[in-house]
C-alpha cells in the first residue's frame, strides 16, 4: 500500500511537472509565434507587412490617442487613428479599386467592431456612417451595391449583369433631365450608324454597369434588421459572399460560419471583385487589410492555448 501510494504520488507530481512545463512552453510560444507561424492558421498565407511594431505596442501596454487622449491598444475606434505607440508611418496604406461605405448600427459597441481596421488602413477610401445618419443612395443605385445576404442577394461576379440592368432603366434628377442616362437608352441606333457604334456601345455598357461603391453593415446580425430595411437602401443591388468561412473570435452562435466580421467581408468582397470583376490575377494587394485583425486572432488563439482550451 505504501508503494502505491508513493508511485501515485510520484505520477501526480509528473503529471503537475508536466502541466507546468506545457504552459511554460505555450507562454514562450506567446512571445516567439508571429500571425504566420500557425499551422492551422487559415491567414497564414496573407502578404502583410511587418507587425513588429504591434509586437513592441502590445509589450508596452494602452497608450494615449493622439485625438482625445483616451487609453486605448493599438488604435482608437473612436477617432480611427493609431495610439501614440504605433506611428502611422509604420502602419500599411492599402489603395481600394472602389469606395466603400460602412453603416454602423449605433448600438453597436466602439471596441468591439472590426470597421475601424477598415477606415486605419484604408483612410482615403473607406467612410463610415453612424446610423442613422447615412447618405441617399437612390440616385447613384447604378452604380452602387450593398453586401447583404438575402434572397435577392447576386454573387460577385454576377455585378455587372444586374448593374447593366438598373443602367437600362436609367436614373433622373428631379427635373427628369436624363442627359446622364447610359449610351444605349438615349437614341434608337439606325442599321447605317450600327457598325460605327458598336465599339463606342461596349465602352459606354463598360463604363454604365462599373460599381463605383460597396456599402456594408457594420452590427450583430440580430440588429441588422433596422438598417437593411431603411428606405434609403432599398433598390440597391445586394450582394452575398457565399463560399468564406469567418475565423472572427466573437462569431455569434446560432449563425452559420460564412456569416463574416465587417473586415472579413471587405476583405473577401475586394478578392473577389478583383478576379471576377477587374479580371486581375490576385497578387495579395489587398491582404493588409486584415494586418490589425490577423495579429488580434493569433493573440486571442493564443491565449486560448495557454488556458488549455484548445
């Protein structure tokens, strides 16, 4: 008996040994791992620039932002600037093919949303709205789509059809002047100007079905009722991200996994757009859209490691 309970004590002591080294291991880990070091990181491919400086932020701590002072990790999501410990010269500028606008619900919580990495690394592209003071888009519909899963909702490379649809149809000022209406509904082409007109016919059906504008939704998805059905969004072409699955840490439960953070879906929504739309090879120009969210989720993972829920 008392051999047992000598080689048992000898296993929990192993065994606590062993506990102790693992978490000591995962703790270096936190200090040693980058965001493209995981295996089974599904952004480990992304073409970032250097994070060292949100590696040397996170060591020192909250620091001031630059606007209002207030104490805050990285950036304020308040005034969308980085803190006084990460110079915006060392944060990525990703230039966008189109402008985007993002409707924050007003419920929503400041710190928790991802729209705000959008507005940092995207400044002269990116505005975001606080509903519900949101701009009218009636009168620009042809040229602007809202990402939004519904039953109406087109994938990415079906924009152009649907845009050339709302071009058909045109779209007057208050004095009805459709001046600016596309090349094609403006006069009725004659059989002897037909051969002239066609290569100025395909410019113009380009140029009268380019989407000019994507607006998201920036709340939870129990909250996103309020805004999709406002009236100044109604009309717009709606599109859907069908075939991405979210890695966002605050996925809502009961949704399915393709149902993105904000930045996730502009994210995927510009790859997209790039291949199907512009027709490009994607080379990774929009990758640094996801620096500030990438660094978050190797964090958070982590972290989860070192409380062993992993």
């Amino acid at each position: 008996q008392l051999t047992m309970s000598l080689n048992s004590s000898t296993l929990l002591n192993e065994e606590k040994s062993q506990g102790l080294k693992r978490t000591s291991e995962c703790l270096e880990s936190l200090e040693l791992q980058t965001p493209s070091s995981f295996q089974d990181n599904p952004l480990q491919q992304l073409q970032l620039a250097s994070q060292e400086v949100l590696e040397k932020a996170k060591k020192s701590g909250r620091s001031k932002c630059p606007r209002c002072s207030s104490s805050r990790m990285f950036y304020c999501y308040t005034c969308f600037v980085p803190v006084e410990t990460v110079p915006t010269k060392e944060i990525p500028t990703v230039k966008l093919p189109l402008k985007i606008d993002i409707i924050k619900h007003p419920n929503e919580t400041d710190g928790k949303s991802t729209a705000v990495h959008a507005k940092l690394l995207a400044p002269d592209d990116v505005t975001i709205y606080k509903y519900p003071c949101i701009p009218e888009y009636k009168e620009k519909r042809h040229e602007i789509a809202l990402v939004f899963p519904g039953p109406s909702s087109v994938s990415v490379k079906d924009i152009a059809i649907h845009l050339q649809k709302y071009s058909k149809k045109g779209v007057c000022d208050k004095d009805n002047d459709c001046s600016r209406e596309p090349f094609l509904k403006q006069a009725k082409i004659e059989p002897k100007e037909e051969e002239n007109l066609n290569e100025c016919s395909s410019n113009n059906r380009s140029e009268g079905t380019r989407l000019k504008k994507i607006i998201f939704i920036d709340s939870t998805w129990n909250q996103t009722n309020k805004i999709i059905t406002d009236e100044r969004l109604q009309g717009l072409l709606q599109i859907e991200l069908k075939t991405r699955k979210t890695c966002f840490w605050r996925h809502q439960k009961g949704k399915p996994d393709t149902y993105l953070s904000t930045i996730e879906a502009i994210y995927y929504f510009l790859v997209d757009y790039h291949q199907e739309i512009l027709k490009e090879n994607y080379k990774g120009q929009y990758d640094n859209l996801l620096f500030f969210f990438s660094f978050m989720y190797t964090l958070i993972k982590n972290a989860k490691c070192c409380a062993g829920k992993e």
